[in-house]
C-alpha cells in the first residue's frame, strides 16, 4: 500500500520555532481554535496569542469568530 504525504512549505518570513509549530499545526489540520491549539501543541494561550498575533500581522493567519487558519 502506497502512502501519499502532503508536503507543506514554510513562508521564508517565519524564523521563531514556536511560530513554525503554529502554522504548520494550522495548515496540517485545516485551522484550529486557540484551546486546540493550546492542547495540540502543548502550549501556554499567552503564549498563543502573542505569536497568533503576529502571523496575523504578517498576513499568514486569518481569525475567523474562534477559528484560526493559515492564510492561502
């Protein structure tokens, strides 16, 4: 049985690790809310929200009511 694997590419703007993490997460499960996040990924919501902040400043996620997902 042949497994197909997505591959996903990191926007070249990303250089925080934990930021990395939170995209990737985004992108792999089609969006997520900030407590899935926060249980998915194993982080702090301060954490979440500083670094959700700035992938929306950069344009990279969008905030749809509870929803955060990466930007196309």
């Amino acid at each position: 049985m042949q497994q197909t694997v997505q591959k996903t590419s990191l926007p070249t703007e990303l250089n925080s690790p934990a930021a990395k993490l939170v995209y990737l997460y985004l992108t792999t499960h089609n969006g997520a809310s900030l407590s899935e996040l926060e249980s998915g990924l194993s982080m702090k919501k301060i954490s979440l929200y500083s670094i959700l902040k700035t992938l929306s400043k950069r344009g990279l996620v969008h905030q749809q009511a509870e929803q955060y997902q990466a930007a196309q």
